[in-house]
C-alpha cells in the first residue's frame, strides 16, 4: 500500500547519500586517532587520523580528488592536494578532509577535537592560492541569513543578528579562537553588549554550532581561522542554510604584500556559493574528544562507540549517528601511502 505525503512522490527511486559512506569515513579517522589522545604528540594523532581515513575512502564509489588535504604531496604522503580518492567509480568529487580538525586538543585529551570530510561535484569547492592560509570569517544560521555583512562594524552585525532572531543583542553568544590577533574583536563584541565563547582550536564546529537550530548555545561565529577551515565550514552551512562570509586574511604586511602582488584581492568578500558552489554537498563529522556538539570516542570492552553528524544539502537533512563497533567483528582499514 502508497501513502500519499505533501511532495513525497513514492514511485521515485531514493537518492544515494554518500554521507551515509562518509560517516564510516570519519569514524575510522577518529577510532584510529582516539588511542593516541593524551600523549602529547600531534604528529600521532595526524598520522593514525590520515592512515584510517585513506584506507576508509579507498571504499567509497567515487572518483574523488582531494581538493582541501594535508598539503601539497611532496610534503604530504596521504590525502595530499590533488589526490584520487575513492575507488573510481561515478561520481566524479571533490573532497575536502581535516582528519583531525583540532590536533592539540587531541594530543592534550581536550575537548572538541573531531574528524571531518565533506564532498561536492568536481570543480565546486574554493582551492586557495598558495600563500593563502588564513581567512576573516562571519558565520550564522538560517535565522540571520542575508543579514550579515564581513564588512560593516562588529556592532552592526550582531544588531542585524538580535533583531532577526528577535532577541537582545545581549542573549546572543558569539564563539571566537583565543588568539591574540582576536583582542580588538573581543573587544568590540563586548562593547556590543553581546557575550563570547572562547575556544582554543576547531573553528569548523564553531561555524556549525553557531548555524544549527537544534544547538542553542551560540549564535554567531566571528573571527580569523584556517582557509582549508573556511572550506569545510562551508559545506556544512550549506546543507544547514546557513550563510557564511570570508576574506582572505594575510598575517604580516609582507605577506600582504606577497599576496596583493600576486594579483590575489584582499578585499574580496567569499559567499557561500564561492567556497562550495556544489548543488549536491555532503558532510560528515566524528567526535574524537568529547565536545559541546557531538561526544568523542569511548572505548568500551571489546569495541567502542562513536557519534557523529552527517548532512546533505539537497535534502537539508541532518543525522546523528550513534555508532557501536565491536572488534571482534570489525577492522580499520589503515593506507600505509
Ligand atoms: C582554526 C582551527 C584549527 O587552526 O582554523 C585555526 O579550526 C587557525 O588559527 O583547529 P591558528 O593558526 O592561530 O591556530 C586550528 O586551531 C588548528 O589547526
């Protein structure tokens, strides 16, 4: 028997939803990279994260290059820039990964550290030049899209956001890096009146965090982070309906330097749509250690348990999988490069 439902039309083959493979992705970063949490040691926790998370893509149906990775491939054995991921089959990818977005946090065993990879159709996510590391960014949610501007005062865009999430610009949190170049940001958002969640590494949740309805806790995210970051960020936004805006953002003088002369325009506002103009986004994200969104990895006797968040921006829809691994039946497939 057909139920008939508003716009659900049943004769319809469902879509695949490469999230659902991703998710397996992200777990395997993060099972591998959890033994190492506590030691001190970020090269480990790296290294166990790209060795599972290589071998874990090796499974997946696409013919994916790696456009956001660990780096150029003479200094990146795995998941270097430009590398074919997947087993080849249709379709055709991009594929941005951070398998440990927060590598310190790992290696010191504190909070937040997850493992991310998302996909879009080939030739739709942002590669940044060389020389292009970091990037100003302003994330929200769906509530406060097409309210933001990169460009106008502090004070102004949380008074954009308040008024379009009807509340007080003192009810709104904004998570910003703890970072000194951050003092006059921090400063500005107080002088606002709104309130902030400092956080010492992982501005891909943040970004997230501050877009997701079903997560209260803060509305905006603000500050300098990562231009791979920006990337994966992005992703997600785009299935939450969310908007985010960038620029690129170079350290020094100097580096403005190098980069104006390298025709690159400092002033160029990044959408959305310029960092990830895919159609068809997926994103995956497994915690590691256990953060304010998603638990970390808890090894239990004989296996251990993983929850993670995954999404598509066709559909909008958002899961959470609680995952339960039992190694007795189960292995992690390591690339050794
Ligand atoms: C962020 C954050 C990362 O780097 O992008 C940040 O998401 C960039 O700033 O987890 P810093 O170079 O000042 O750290 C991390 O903190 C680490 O990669």
């Amino acid at each position: 028997m057909t139920q008939a439902t508003d716009g659900f039309e049943p004769s319809k083959t469902i879509e695949r939803n490469i999230g659902l493979e991703l998710v397996r992705v992200t777990e395997a970063a993060a099972l591998n990279s959890a033994r190492y949490m506590g030691y001190g040691d970020k090269i480990a926790v790296d290294d166990a994260a790209v060795q599972a998370m290589r071998g874990a893509l090796e499974g997946v149906d696409m013919d994916g290059i790696v456009v956001i990775g660990e780096g150029e491939k003479d200094e990146a054995p795995m998941l270097y820039i430009g590398e074919r991921v997947g087993n080849g089959a249709m379709p055709e990818l991009d594929v941005a990964v951070d398998p440990v977005d927060g590598t310190t946090l790992l290696s010191l065993g504190l909070p937040g550290a997850i493992a991310v990879v998302a996909t879009s159709e080939r030739g739709t996510m942002y590669q940044a030049p060389p020389g292009v590391y970091y990037m100003q960014k302003i994330a929200v949610g769906p509530a406060a899209r097409g309210v933001i501007d990169i460009n106008a005062p502090v004070a102004e865009n949380l008074r954009r956001v308040a008024q379009a999430r009807a509340c007080a610009v003192s009810d709104i949190v904004v998570t910003v890096l703890d970072r000194e170049r951050h003092a006059d940001l921090k400063r500005d958002i107080r002088a606002a009146g709104a309130r902030i969640k400092l956080i010492r590494d992982g501005d891909v949740m943040a970004a997230i965090e501050a877009a997701m309805e079903d997560y209260p806790g803060v509305d905006v995210y603000m500050g300098i982070g990562g231009a791979p970051e920006a990337v994966l960020a992005a992703s997600a936004l785009k299935c939450l309906g969310g908007e985010m805006q960038t620029k690129v953002w170079p350290r020094t003088p100097a580096e403005r330097a190098q980069l104006t002369s390298a025709g690159i325009d400092l002033e160029r506002v990044f959408m959305l749509d310029d960092l990830v103009s895919g159609q068809n986004v997926s994103f995956a994200a497994t915690g590691i250690t256990t953060g304010d969104m998603l638990r970390g990895v808890e090894f239990v006797g004989g296996g251990a348990r993983t929850n993670s968040v995954m999404m598509r921006s066709r559909s909008g829809t958002v899961r959470y999988v609680t995952a339960h691994h039992r190694w007795a039946q189960k292995f992690i497939p390591v690339s050794e490069g």
